[in-house]
C-alpha cells in the first residue's frame, strides 16, 4: 500500500459499503413502526427484557434503558397529537357560549 491511489480507493470503497449499510429507516422509525406491536405484547403480559430479546434477533437491538426512552417518548407524542384534534375541535354543549369561536376576533366596542 505504498501507493497513495491505492490507499484512496481502499477508504473510497469502505465509505461507500459503511454509507450503504446505513442506508435504510432510523432505529427510530422502526421502533415507531413496530410501537402498537409492542404495546400489545406489553399488554398481553411480555416483559421488557423478553421485549429487548425479541427485538434484538429481528435486528433491532436496545439497552433495556433505551426502551423505555423510547416507550416514554412515543408514548408522548402520540398523546400530544390525537388524531384529528388540530382539525376538528370539540363544539361546545348547545346553551353554552362559544369562546373558541369568538376568542382570536377584534373586540366590537
């Protein structure tokens, strides 16, 4: 490997094979994907260790700690954003005044 050249391509073609093997959805987006899976499971009375285990021979692999981040996190986001909660808010009980309809307008003095 005396050859600069050589050495290039060498670290060239290992880059390209790293990029290629990152390549695809982040541990994330996968565990996202799978979350009501696990949810279920969870539910149905699996541990979290048997959970980690699972998860680890489909490829996954998680700590134990890293789990329950990411249970906490998702749990979180799926309750700040309901389906269809931005789109179409609660009507208020008919004999009740309207606030949200009436609270960004100009006051009519």
């Amino acid at each position: 490997m005396s050859n600069p050249d050589t050495w290039q391509q060498q670290v060239a073609g290992q880059l390209r094979q790293l990029a290629a093997e990152q390549a695809g959805p982040s541990k994330a987006a996968r565990f996202r994907a799978l979350f009501p899976d696990i949810e279920d499971a969870m539910r149905r009375g699996c541990s979290q260790r048997e959970l980690i285990a699972t998860l680890a021979g489909s490829g996954l692999t998680m700590t134990l700690d890293e789990l329950r981040n990411a249970l906490y996190r998702e749990r979180k986001r799926r309750k700040a954003r309901p389906p269809d909660a931005a789109t179409h808010p609660p009507a208020a009980p008919p004999g009740t005044f309207d606030w949200q309809r009436h609270r960004d307008k100009k006051p009519n003095w």
